[in-house]
C-alpha cells in the first residue's frame, strides 16, 4: 500500500510571516543570551529589538491577510523589510554598545536610514494600490 503525502505549500505571505516570526524570536534568545552574559547591565534596545520585526513584520502582514487586501509588490517589500531590518540590527548595536558601557553618534544612522526605508516602503505600497484601483475603474 502506497500512502501520498502531499507537503502543503506556503504562499509567499505565510512565508514572510514565518520569516518575521523566526527574526523575532532570534532577537528575543540573542537579547537574553547576551544579557545573561552582561554583568547585570542591560539594554532597552538590546531587550526590545524584537519589536521591530514584530509590529513592522509580523502584525502588518497578518493584517494584510486576514483583510484579503492586495500583496505588495516585489520592491515595496523588499524595500519595507530591509528596514525592518535596519531597524533591528540598529537597535542591537546600540544596545551592545550600552551594555558595553559607551555610545557612538553613528548609531543614529541606523534610525534614520531604517526609518526611511520602511517609509518609502510604505509610500510604494501606496502607491501601488492606487495604480491598481485606477486599473480597475478603466
């Protein structure tokens, strides 16, 4: 007797989701882990970094689909989660260089970038879903 077993594939929003949930986690073990080994010293950026591929990732995108509202396109995406990611690696390099006891003006570049591209991010979006409402009136 021969059984099928058929692996459900994942859409690419499932995927993303996953993704973020997994850089969420990732920053929770990797916060604690490096606390344990600070001496007592902690960090709010190293303690909340999780929060940026949480509320940025994992929430809008579960909103998304549980609205059925359209995918972002390709770029929108990318652009989007490079920021999230800028902003998650920003916060865990101030929150080493806290702990560590010091701080560096350049870390500042790291908000300002990761903001904007999670803004620009935001606007392609946007902008996409008017071109495509526009497509439909036609």
């Amino acid at each position: 007797m021969c059984t099928l077993v058929t692996a459900r594939k994942l859409n690419p929003q499932q995927k993303r989701i996953l993704i973020d949930l997994f850089a969420t986690l990732f920053c929770v073990a990797f916060g604690a882990v490096y606390e344990v080994f600070s001496h007592g010293v902690y960090s709010y950026g190293m303690i909340y970094a999780f929060v940026f591929p949480l509320m940025l990732g994992v929430l809008p995108l579960m909103l998304i689909t549980m609205l059925h509202a359209p995918y972002p396109n390709r770029f929108a995406r990318g652009v989007y989660h490079a920021g999230i990611a800028t902003l998650t690696v920003g916060s865990l390099v101030s929150g080493a260089l806290e702990i560590y006891g010091t701080t560096n003006p350049l870390t500042l570049v790291y908000w300002i970038t990761g903001g904007a591209l999670v803004v620009c991010g935001i606007v392609t979006y946007l902008i996409s879903l008017f071109h495509r409402t526009e497509r439909m009136e036609e």
